[in-house]
C-alpha cells in the first residue's frame, strides 16, 4: 500500500467508510515498457469497484484506459476534487452490467469500475472517495483489510 501512494505522480483515490460494505481485496502494481498501472479492487459479494490509474505514454494509457465508443461528459467530485470525466455503461455478460467513469488528473488517467450495482450506487461509491494521500488512517486501515483478505 506504501508503495503504491509513494509512486510519483500517481494520485490516490481510495475508497472511506462502508459504501454497501465494499472491502479491500486486491491492491496491484504493473509496469510495463509504456505505462505504469495501479489497482485498487473493492468488493462484497458480486459487487466490485475498482480504481485504476495509468501513467505513461499517452497512446498506450488511453488504449489501456479509454474504452470504444462515446461516452457522456460529466462533471464529478472525487477526493474533494471536482473533475471533468467521462461515463460509460455498459453490459459485460448477461444479467451483469458495469459503469465506468473516467477523468486525468495531472498526468494520470483514473478509470473508476463499478459492477453489480446501480447507478446511484456506483456514484455514490464515487462520492465516498477521499485522497490516500491526506488521509494516513484509512491507508493503514486498508493494508490492515489487504492482510485480512489474503489466505
């Protein structure tokens, strides 16, 4: 978890409080030849919110990040920050739909991933969003959430 908020120019959007009783389950680091990739994986059941942020070459993060199609514009408020982002819907399998929001700040691209809720409840999971940076207490409480998931 450490690691990961120390990483230059990568904000920190980790979800506080208990939305729908969300857990930390996986925290994920990749660097590759052309981007550096973050993930922060919350679930409960068969809801998930991810968090990903993406910093590098700016062909490969958009082709990383960016889904096809249009998108809606819209303006959100994550970590206190309000953002211009841009919000998809859409279906994955059968019975099973997601919404993605997407929105830079600085030079990183942040791909927020909700599954198996609504959207009222993706955008308030949105809402509950605070900056890892500035809240020391929510990281230990999340690596303390990370060592409980693990076998």
């Amino acid at each position: 978890m450490a690691q990961a908020l120390a990483l230059p120019a990568m904000p920190a959007p980790l979800l506080s409080g208990d939305p729908d009783g969300l857990r930390l389950k996986l925290l994920g680091q990749m660097s590759l030849p052309q981007i550096t990739l973050v993930r922060y994986v919350y679930q409960k059941g068969q809801i998930s919110f991810a968090v990903m942020i993406a910093t590098g070459q700016p062909d490969a993060v958009r082709h990383q990040m960016v889904p096809p199609g249009a998108g809606q514009p819209l303006s959100l408020a994550v970590a206190g920050q309000a953002v211009p982002a841009t919000y998809y819907y859409g279906s994955v399998v059968a019975n099973e739909s997601y919404h993605l929001a997407i929105y830079t700040q600085g030079p990183a691209t942040v791909r927020l991933v909700g599954a198996g809720m609504s959207k009222d409840e993706f955008f308030d999971t949105v809402k509950a969003l605070v900056d890892g940076h500035t809240h020391p207490a929510l990281v230990v409480q999340l690596q303390r959430e990370l060592d409980a998931s693990r076998p």
